[in-house]
C-alpha cells in the first residue's frame, strides 16, 4: 500500500475514533442528566441525611487506645442526639423512626445499645481473644451471637464500631475504607491487651468486615509489627463486588451542584431498623468496591512474590445465592490462591424441596454446579443442601482438601418448607434472633421494638411505606447451630490438619468407604451446645 492510500486508511479510522469519543461523551451526558433528574423525584433527605458525625481519622486511630474510640464515640451520639433527634420536625416523630426518642425502636431505650462497641469477658482467665467486624451499613449487633459463643468457650471478645456505622447514615457519605482498617488495627491491639501474651487471636468477618478481616490477614504478614491471627472465620465476605460499582463514583456527580444533592444517595428510605441503615449512599458502594480491589490485588501480589504459607486457616460461610457479594470471587479470587493449610469453604445450597419449586429460577438450582472448582482443591469443601427428591433431612457433602471424592454426612436438620434459598444477611442469625429471626424469642414483646424477620406481609403493592423486596429476604439462617458447631470445632482444635472431618476422624486413604459414620459424639454435642444460645448470661462491661 502506497502512502496517499495509508493516509486515507488512517484518516478514516481517526475519524472513526472521533466518532465513537463523541457517541460516549454524548451517552455519558445524557445519563448523567437523566441521574440528575431522577435525583430530583423520591423522598426528601432527611435529618440524618444531612448531618455527618465528627469521626477520627486514620492517623488519630492508629494513635489511639479503646478508651479513648469509645469516648469518641460516646461524643459521636450526643451529637446525633442534638443534631438529629432533638431537631425532629414534627412529620418524622413517628414510632417507625429510630431516631425519634419516643419510638420503641429508638436504640437509647434499649439494655445495651448494640450500635456500639462493647466488649465482652469470659467468667475466668481469658483463653484468647476474638475481634468481630460487622458490615457495610451495619453495626456491631450482626455479630453478638457469635461473639457469646467465643464467650462461652473462654475468649474475650472485641467488637467494634466501624467509622461511619452505628449512628446516621450520612456517616457513610464521608468515610474512607482506610479508616476502617484503622479501627481494624486498634480492636486487634485491644484485643492482644485482653487476651494476654501468648494467647491465640481470632478474626471473625462479616460481608465488608470479611474483607477488612482478610486485608488485615495479609499486612500481617507483611508488617512483623501487627499481631498476627491464629485463625479468621468468613461471612458472607466481600471479597468481591459487583463490576458496575466501579462506576458508582459517577452516580454521585451531579450531586456537586446543591439541587441534584439526592444523586449523592442510591437509596433513601425510612430508618426502621434499628441497628442497621436503610438508606445507602453511593461513597458506600465506592468504598467497598475501592476496599475489594485493593484486597485482590494483595492477595495476588503476596500470593506471587512471598507466598501465602503464613496465612493462618480460613473457615467460609457463603450462601451459594447471594445478590450483596459476588460468590464466585470467593471462589476464584481467594480460595484458589490459598495454600494447604487447612481451610475450609462451607457454601449452602438452595433449597431443592422448597414449596415454592416450580417458582425458582432453574438458573438458582444450578448455581452450586456453576461456582464447584475443578478437584483437587488444597482446601476443604462442604456444601450443606438437600436433594430434589428423597428424604427432607439436610446432608453435608465434603471433599477434603487434596480428594476428588465426596463424602457425607448428617445434618440432623432440614431446610424450612417456605425457605427457597439463605441470604447475604442471613448467615450470622439465629432463627429466634429478637430482631431477625423467623421464630423471635418473646415475639409478643420484642426487645428492640419490632421483629422484623418474622414479618410476613400480605396486602396490595403501594399500601407499606418499605418495598416488599426487603421484607421477602430472608434474614436469619435455619442452619445457625451448625455454624456455631462448627466455630466450637475451630476454638477447640485451631490446628486441625488439613482432610480431618468435623469431629476428628479422619478417612483412611484413597480405599477407605466414601462416607461418614452416621453419629459422631464429639459433633453431635458440639451441635447440641450451639443450639442453647443464651445472650443474657453475658457478661457485659
């Protein structure tokens, strides 16, 4: 090809180039015009929109002690208080609102108010200490159940307040992931403080708390001046998120000027709950989204250059349909790069003999065939469900870390006739959680005002003031005393090896029968245990 026809050729794909920048920035401004105009329409913000609490930065956390974070956040509700609730108009004094003082839902009426940190001591000698990270939107409530079986069994546990959580959801509007690492650093000095020298260290991780818990895990092993943790327990982690909140940063734009101020909020809508927010800001999204990316990259970087041997075990909890975090970057993004170490991912099924089968996406039956990996796996694998047809009774299929071969074993439990599927939010709740739960304990007189899991709402679509989608979610797990079972297992023998089964048996090689015993007492007790779950007797500061 001569020049006069190299020219021409380059002429029209520059053209073309010019043609496309030009198709983008025109579509770019027109959905940022149509965000704008949509942020124009729904509720008005509100009280707790606008004001944001005086958190500590990352540097002054990292400065600081537990007395002082929990003074500080002594001053961060008195400031709610004045700012917010004492400013109420009279149109939002109404019981549904937790900032009203005179709602049975507003959390200063309650015992102990479970937005804050707190902890909790064993009745003798602390045997070690566990420090519990909550997640996005959440408070340390999500994790109490768990925190008083570490209790029960000897540990201190330390649970904290995340920067941004626990007081007005505009607190999340001006937060960095940074900071949570921060307040990550300062419950695991406390905790090392509690606990004494010499004495194990757990992690326990739900949904944004998850990552943090893994992030931490990992400059731990980079940094010889953090403590490092004996064992970190998962759930529903974020490792990963989904790929459009890249882009939730650009939501928020037109939020720059004052009269699109509602683009800064994916989601307003009344604060009913308690310990958990319902509106949502998009720095939220930004934030776990910037917080999953960098805890990928260090888990492939570390994985690469140093190698993941001094990561301690991991135990995952993961419901296999989960609409928060994406699965298969549990999967994928952590799992696969972990190394023999005896981990272990537990993922619960659908459930195949719901009343509501023919309704369910044949996609959702399908999904635990989707996520499996390809064996052997250097970690251990259960998968808790039930078949399609036969008996009702809930069976943990496992394959051990290194196996190609699955193997059994009894659940002694059975998935809930009208319970299609667990949740993202479900896994740290007891069926008879106050709050949650499907079943509340004392459902005549809720604790904390309202039960919200056992709500089963039937009307016409406009007549509640929430969506029927949050309502429909499930939010407490029917399979809770196997996961406290299984908690007990970790706290009792934190070294287990790599291929033994709950209980401590083991298979006896590659000819041993592909199956469990039907009993196991050392398990079976362990299950009995978790199923009396009494948060009264603890013992709270």
């Amino acid at each position: 090809m001569g020049p006069v026809p190299q020219m021409k050729a380059r002429s029209r794909l520059t053209s073309k180039v010019r043609i496309a920048a030009i198709v983008l920035v025109v579509l770019g401004v027109a959905l940022l015009a149509l965000r704008a105009y949509d942020a124009t329409r729904g509720p008005e913000l509100q009280l707790w929109h606008t004001f944001v609490p005086d958190e500590l930065g990352v540097e002054q956390i990292d400065r600081s002690d537990w007395s002082r974070y929990l003074r500080q956040e002594d001053a961060l509700f008195e400031q709610v208080r004045r700012h917010v609730s004492d400013r109420l108009p009279s149109a939002a004094r109404i019981p549904s609102n937790r900032y009203f003082e005179g709602s049975p839902i507003y959390p200063g009426r309650f015992e102990h108010d479970w937005n804050r940190s707190y902890e909790m001591r064993p009745a003798g000698k602390p045997v070690g200490a566990v420090v519990l990270l909550h997640g996005l939107t959440d408070s340390p409530y999500s994790l109490r159940h768990i925190a008083q079986r570490y209790v029960e069994d000897g540990f201190v546990a330390v649970g904290i307040r995340l920067p941004g959580h626990g007081t007005v959801p505009a607190g999340l509007s001006d937060v960095e992931w940074e900071r949570w690492m921060a307040a990550t650093r300062l419950a695991v000095r406390e905790a090392r403080l509690q606990a004494g020298a010499d004495r194990p260290i757990h992690l326990v991780g739900f949904s944004n708390g998850g990552a943090l818990a893994m992030k931490y895990a990992l400059d731990s092993l980079e940094d010889p001046r953090l403590e490092r943790p004996a064992r970190i327990i998962l759930i529903s982690p974020m490792i990963g998120v989904t790929r459009y909140a890249r882009f939730a940063g650009l939501a928020a734009l037109p939020a720059l000027l004052p009269p699109f101020e509602k683009a800064a909020w994916l989601g307003i809508v009344p604060e009913f709950n308690p310990f958990k927010y319902n509106s949502f800001p998009v720095n939220g999204a930004r934030q776990s989204h910037r917080l999953t990316v960098a805890l990928q990259d260090q888990i492939a970087r570390v994985a690469r250059e140093r190698g993941l041997e001094g990561l301690p075990p991991v135990l995952t909890f993961q419901s296999v349909i989960d609409f928060t975090v994406s699965t298969p970057a549990i999967v994928r993004r952590l799992y696969a790069s972990l190394p023999d170490n005896g981990s272990e991912l537990v993922l619960f099924d659908v459930n195949r003999r719901a009343k509501l089968g023919p309704l369910i996406d044949p996609a959702s039956t399908q999904a635990l065939a989707r996520l499996l990996p390809a064996l052997p796996v250097s970690y251990r694998l259960t998968m808790i469900g039930n078949e399609a047809e036969g008996a009702d009774d809930v069976t943990a299929r496992v394959v051990d870390a290194g196996a190609t071969e699955e193997t059994k074993q009894p659940v002694a439990m059975t998935y809930p006739a009208q319970v299609f599927s667990l949740s993202h939010v479900a896994i740290p709740f007891p069926m008879d959680d106050e709050l949650y739960g499907i079943q509340p304990m004392d459902a005549g007189n809720p604790r904390f005002g309202v039960s919200l899991g056992a709500i089963a709402p039937r009307g016409e679509r406009g007549a509640l003031m929430v969506s029927l989608d949050s309502m429909f979610r499930i939010s407490s797990n029917p399979f809770f005393p196997y996961l406290l079972a299984r908690i007990d297992e970790v706290i009792a023998k934190p070294a287990r090896a790599s291929g033994a089964r709950p209980g401590g048996a083991r298979r006896a090689g590659p000819a041993a029968e592909a199956s469990f015993p039907d009993t196991d007492p050392e398990f079976d007790e362990m299950l009995r245990k978790a199923q009396d779950v009494e948060l009264d007797s603890v013992v709270m500061p």
